[in-house]
C-alpha cells in the first residue's frame, strides 16, 4: 500500500520503481534514527537540575559559580545591571507582605485621583451631550417651515431643556 503511494507520487516519476520491502527497509533505517534522537533529548531533559529551564539551560549554583561575586569578597567594578539581577535574591515573605501594604496605601491614593478623573469625564460627558443638543436644535431651526410634528416637538423640548 506504501509502495503504490510513493510509485504514484509525481516527484518520484523516472527513477528506479521501489517494492514494499524497500519502502520497509527505509522506513525502519528512518525509525530507528528518530528513535535515537528522541532517546538523546529525552536523557538531556531530564538532566536539567532545579532552577533550570528549557530556555536558559543553566541553573542558579551554575551562574553564582561563573564570576559572580560571593558576600566576602569584593564586588568587581566590570559587573554589568544583568549580572547584579541574576544574583540578587527575591524579597521575603515578611518583605512581600510589608510591600504589599505599603501599596494598599498608594492604592488610595490612585483611587482619589481615579474619582477626580470620573468626575472630569462626567462633566465633560454632559458637555458634550448639551453640545449635541445644541446642533440638533440649530439644524431644526435652519431647516425650512413645515417641519412635521415630531420635529415642532423635538424642537419645543430641546428648548425648553437647553433654557432651563
């Protein structure tokens, strides 16, 4: 069935007809190369040791060992922002937890000027909606005499709204 796939294939016409043996021989040259390299990647992921990942493939104990400096000895003066990054520990808990207040406060303060800044969009809202009245009310008036009811009463009602 394999072999009448490939002999039908339009890449394959002028060269030498294969039966399903070769085909099988193939396929099991092909199996057996796959299966190498998924056997080779597999042992190499499994290799990772914790703190690594798949897409920088060195640990923490790798990058303190590789030239970063330890507490007692003298920080070197060629240390770039990214090694001083790699090495810094995270906050602790008591850290994270006095940081998260600490925000709680600056949320209040977020939250007042969040309520000025609704306010002005409100206002600004209403201007905008008196301002479209104001048009409606000015094409109604331009437009000639016989307007039909609903207009005459559009027209008394945005008057007497924009007045009062």
């Amino acid at each position: 069935m394999i072999a009448a796939y490939f002999a039908a294939s339009p890449k394959v016409a002028g060269y030498e007809h294969r039966e399903a043996a070769h085909c099988k021989q193939r396929w099991h040259k092909i199996n057996y190369l796959v299966n190498k390299f998924c056997g080779a990647y597999e042992a190499a992921s499994r290799e990772k040791s914790s703190g690594q990942n798949e897409n920088d493939g060195s640990g923490k104990r790798r990058k303190l060992d590789d030239g970063a400096h330890s507490s007692t000895s003298a920080p070197s003066e060629n240390n770039t922002a990214e090694t001083d990054q790699a090495t810094t520990r995270p906050p602790g808990v008591k850290a994270s937890k006095r940081h998260g207040k600490q925000k709680t406060k600056a949320e209040g303060k977020s939250i007042s000027e969040y309520q000025t800044m609704l306010s002005i969009r409100k206002e600004d809202l209403t201007m905008k909606e008196r301002l479209s009245k104001i048009k409606l009310l000015d094409s109604l008036i331009a437009k000639p005499e016989p307007l039909a009811e609903y207009e005459e009463a559009l027209k008394q009602k945005l008057i007497t709204e924009l007045l009062s």
